[in-house]
C-alpha cells in the first residue's frame, strides 16, 4: 500500500522539480479583444511566467513581431512594434500596430513555441464614413407631410441610424434605413424620415459603430410657417442668391478685363514688331533694287550709230542776209547784148543754219 501511494505522489515531485528548473513556463494572461478605427493604433499585451525563451505574435497566423528572452525584440516592420515589461516573477510584452488598416482586421495570437500553449484575441477595425442631410433648413406649410433623407456614405462596418426630434428619439417606425455595400468593401445607408410637423423641429441624424466614442450626427431644422414667412424666406434666398451672382459676375469680369488687355497688348507687340520687319525688308529690297540698276547701267551696250550733235547755245540767233534790193523798172535785154546759157547755180545756204536735223541718243539697257 505504500508503494501504491509512492508511485502516485511521483509524478507530482516530477512536475515540482521541472517547474523549478523553469520547463513549466506558461502564459499567464493572454491578449484581449480590440475595436479600433482605422488609421489609429492598436495595443495588446501577452504575460507570461518566468523562464521563458521566445514570444511570437501572428496576426491572422502570419507572424509580425518575435521576442526572444537573451536579445529583445525583433521587429521587422514599422507598424508593428512592442513595449517590454520585467518584474522577478513574470514578463509582459506589448504590441502596438500603427496605422490600423481595413484588412488587418482578425485573430491576434501570442506563442511561446509550446505545444497547445497560446492565447488569441481578435481585432476589428473599423471606418468612419460621412453623414449628411441635404438641406439644413426646410419651410414647410400647416398640416403637410414631408420626407427627409439622411445618407450615410463609405462606413464599415454598416452603421445604426437612428433619429431624434428637439432631442427626444423617434419612433423607428417612422422612418425606414436602406443598406448596401460597394465596390470598395464599404457599405452606403439611406434613411428617411416620414413625419408631419406642427411647430418648428430640429431633426437630428445620428449614425453609430462601436469604434466611434460618440455618434456621428447631422441635423435639420422643419419650419412650419404661413405664406408671409415663406414669402420673407423667399425674398431673403433671392437676395443671398443676386448678391452671390453679382460677386461672381464681377469676378469673372475682371478676369476678362485682364484676358483682354492682355491680348491688346500682345497685338501691339506683336502689330509694332511686324511693321518693324516690313520696314527693314522693303529698304533692304529698295537697295538690292539700286544696285541691280547701277550694276545694269555700268554693263549697258554703247550704241555706234550716235553722231554728236552741234552745240547750239540759245542764246544765238541766227542771221539772215538781206538782199539786194530790187529795181522799180523792168530792164528788156536788148538783143545784140549776149546771154549767158551758162546754169545758173543754185543759190549756197549759209552755214548758220544746221544742215543735219537733231538727233537723239536713246541707250537701251538689257
């Protein structure tokens, strides 16, 4: 019997004996679960007991950081980093995820490389998306149901709309959300409200995720009022709207002001630079022009045929020879008196006059 007894209390001074020696290390208290918006950090921690000799964490089984015991961390990217905490009988490593994404979304684990010795926890990373109602202020007559659209846009995941009126909540059964996801893995809400006011409201939209420490919200406000409010509502967006066209009219005709004198200026420029250059060619032409002339003079043909003409001076007149002056009686030869058949010669023309007619020189260029 008490051999029986011996043989059992064995395995137990067995166990003792190796804790001691530091083989039965375990974790002690594993990582917990994190909801984090997308783009900010994530932290989680992993105790385990003294004596142990390297740490892994994985995030969906793919390991991003290792902590061996002799050497520190060892971290092989930016986003993933780790604090160290000692005390005598334990030691806590902390891993911080920065920039949390979308996709990094899912099993956290911590391993010390002991078989069925690990502990998980889970991540979930959420987007903040916009919220928006279309008009921020909306008229409305006595005793009208009117509709208002609440639209949630890029969101993940989904989020809770609900609405409040002068702060209280609504009914749900009042209004009606809509859900789809895109393309991108996001998801797109539409909510709208069906009531009929009897005062003024202030309407509020309100969309929440668990990440987001406090509800997103939009708010409208339902006016309930006579055709004269509605007429001074009228006059005042008619006047905000002429006041916004004049400034932009002016805007836009400045800008075209400065466009056009602009491209005045730039004619002119341009008008000046081209008359200049016409200027330049034609004396450069009316040049080239002279020389080729003086050129063609200096090469002309003389013309053999010229016969020099006599100087004539105007201020010479020419003399004329009186002649004798003739007898008043007629004379009959007598006829014993002997005639002369010899030719009379015909009378000489003095040389005061020029026996050639003038001749002009005409020179031909080629």
């Amino acid at each position: 019997m008490e051999r029986f007894q011996k043989f059992i209390l064995l395995p137990f001074i067995l166990a003792a004996s190796l804790t001691g020696l530091g083989f039965c290390y375990s974790i002690l208290n594993g990582p917990s679960n994190a909801t984090v918006l997308a783009g900010s950090e994530a932290r989680f921690n992993c105790t385990v007991a003294d004596g142990w000799t390297i740490l892994i964490w994985l995030l969906n089984t793919n390991p991003v950081l290792t902590v061996i015991n002799s050497h520190g961390p060892i971290e092989t990217s930016d986003r993933f980093t780790s604090h160290s905490y000692y005390n005598s009988q334990s030691f806590t490593s902390e891993l911080i995820i920065r920039n949390t994404q979308l996709n990094d979304s899912g099993k956290i684990e911590c391993s010390i490389q002991k078989l069925g010795d690990s502990s998980f926890a889970f991540l979930s990373v959420q987007v903040n998306g916009s919220l928006l109602i279309k008009n921020s202020t909306l008229i409305v007559k006595e005793n009208t149901t009117v509709e208002v659209v609440c639209e949630a846009l890029g969101w993940a995941p989904a989020p809770d709309i609900i609405w409040m009126i002068n702060d209280s909540l609504i009914d749900t059964s009042r209004y009606v959300t809509q859900q789809s996801q895109g393309s991108n893995g996001l998801y797109n809400a539409l909510s709208v409200l069906t009531l009929t006011p009897l005062n003024t409201e202030i309407l509020t939209c309100l969309a929440d995720i668990e990440a987001l420490p406090n509800p997103q919200n939009a708010s409208i406000a339902v006016i309930v009022g006579n055709s004269t409010l509605e007429s001074d509502y009228s006059e005042d967006s008619t006047s905000t709207w002429a006041i916004v066209l004049a400034v932009v009219f002016s805007i836009v005709g400045f800008i075209l002001l400065i466009i056009l004198t602009w491209v005045v200026v730039r004619c002119c420029c341009l008008k000046k630079g081209s008359t200049y250059k016409n200027e330049v060619r034609k004396i450069s032409v009316k040049k080239k022009t002279d020389d080729n002339l003086e050129s063609r003079q200096r090469s002309g043909s003389e013309n053999q045929g010229y016969v020099p003409e006599e100087p004539h001076y105007p201020g010479q007149i020419p003399t004329i020879v009186s002649l004798p002056p003739m007898s008043t009686k007629f004379t009959v030869p007598h006829p014993d008196l002997h005639t002369s058949s010899a030719p009379k010669g015909r009378p000489q023309r003095r040389a005061d006059y020029p026996i050639n007619p003038k001749k002009i020189r005409n020179v031909t260029h080629v």
